[in-house]
C-alpha cells in the first residue's frame, strides 16, 4: 500500500509544479465554453419566448455548463496519450522490468489527477451557490455527482487504456483518443443535455456507456436524478468497465511481445 501512497504524492508534485499554467488553462477554458453556452442558449429561449425547455430554465442550463467542462477534465484524468507517450519513448519498459503492477499504476495516477480536478468542482459549485444564486447549493447533490465522476473516470480509464495501448501495434493513436473524447462528449450529454436527444436516440444510448460518464453525474451534481437512475447508472458503468479492462489486459498481453523499447 506504501507504494500507492508515493504514486500519489509524486503526481501532486507534478501537478503543483506548473500550477500557474494549470489554473490558466482551467479558468479560461471553463469560462469561455460557460459564456458560449449561455449566449446560445439566451438565444434560443428568447427566440422561443419562454422561460423553461425540457424542464431546463437558463440558471440550471448556466449550471450546467459550468459543471461539464470540469466533469469532462475529472473523466479524462492524464488526457490524450497517456500510455502511448510511454511507449514512443520507451519509459515504457519500467512495467516490463519493475516488480509494478501497469494497470494499478495507471489506475492511481489517472485518479490522482481526477481528484485534483473534483476539488475545483467543490470550489466552483460552491461558488456559484453562493455569488449566482439565492438559493444555497446540496451538499447530498455534489458529493453524489462527484461519486458518479470518479466511477465514470474508471469506465473512461478503461475505454481510454484499450484505445491507447494500440499504440504497442500503430505509430499514431492520438486520433483515437480524440475520437473517444468527441463521443463521449457528443452522445454523453456533454455539448446538449440529453433530454434534448429524440426519444429513440436516447433509448439507444442508454445501453451504451456514454449517457453514464457526462449527463448522469452532471445531473445528479444539481439534484435531477433519482436514486434507480443513479443505481443503475453504477450498474451499467460497472458492466462496461469489466468488459473494457478485461480487452485492455487482452491488447496488454498480447503487445508485449511487440513492443521494442525505442529510445532507451
């Protein structure tokens, strides 16, 4: 267990060690993608001229959109090529040789980093609550959205490591990982609430992964859910994440005996 708690330190110290970067990147990217929406979305319910669609009214849309992108930063953890960096340039051989475990390795850092981004969330949600609106936020609502997040940072974990450790085969996998990041976005809820899908679609995607890893925890952070929809939202996550770790182990085993350490 020692070892955990190392991981764990050394990626907060890589994360502190640009943290005027890091805070830029965030603030802008959030406040930018927040004043796109809700222009858009004043746009459309003046156009329409009311004050509700699909049970949204514009604070719980400004809401939402405050919370999904840093929901999609808690689900993609270390980002694009977080694997397939390792093996470009053979750092990736220290799961080959040292008596550590890849796929618990990775599952703290990826968590790690997760959890540094969870806690913007408490500060933003709070702020929000207290400065945008009169009423005050629930507690019971963040920190269930923020269990959803991590539960669905380990399905992303697990769809992402499959996709990225193809790289022990192809010379470029970026392209996937973006794909990825674009679908999740796309059919999750990230870009429009789901509500908002035709009712087929979401029939549909609702045996997928997607709605689970962006809409559910969203929804559930501003106290939309019920609980059935959060139990089976853990089912249905649980489910494909055994089925996507299970083929990233397949891909792992397998690549071994492809890969030849370039760069060391």
């Amino acid at each position: 267990m020692k070892w955990w708690v190392s991981v764990w330190a050394m990626e907060i110290r890589k994360i502190l060690a640009y943290r005027s970067d890091f805070w830029i990147t965030f603030l802008g990217q959030t406040t930018i993608q927040l004043l796109i929406a809700r222009a858009l979305w004043q746009s459309i319910f003046e156009a329409q001229g009311t004050d509700s669609m699909k049970g949204f009214t514009l604070p719980m849309l400004t809401l939402y959109y405050l919370i999904v992108p840093i929901g999609t930063r808690i689900l993609t953890g270390e980002n694009i090529g977080f694997i397939s960096r390792e093996i470009y340039d053979g750092t990736f051989t220290r799961y080959l040789i040292y008596p550590l475990s890849f796929f618990q390795y990775k599952t703290i850092t990826y968590l790690t980093q997760a959890s540094f981004y969870g806690v913007q969330l408490i500060l933003l949600y709070t702020l929000y609550h207290l400065f945008y609106t009169d009423s005050a936020g629930s507690a019971v609502n963040l920190f269930t959205g923020l269990g959803l997040f991590f539960s669905a940072s380990i399905t992303y974990l697990s769809m992402a490591m499959s996709l990225e450790l193809m790289s022990l085969w192809a010379d470029n996998v970026w392209s996937l990982g973006v794909m990825l990041r674009f679908f999740t976005s796309f059919f999750g809820g990230g870009f429009i609430p789901m509500v908002f899908f035709p009712d087929w679609a979401r029939v549909v995607l609702e045996w997928t992964p997607f709605p689970y890893l962006v809409g559910l925890p969203v929804r559930a952070t501003m106290g939309l859910v019920t609980t059935p929809e959060i139990l089976q939202g853990l089912v249905l996550m649980m489910s494909w994440s055994l089925v996507f770790m299970g083929l990233a182990r397949f891909i792992w085993r397998r690549g071994q005996k492809h890969f030849t350490g370039v760069g060391i």
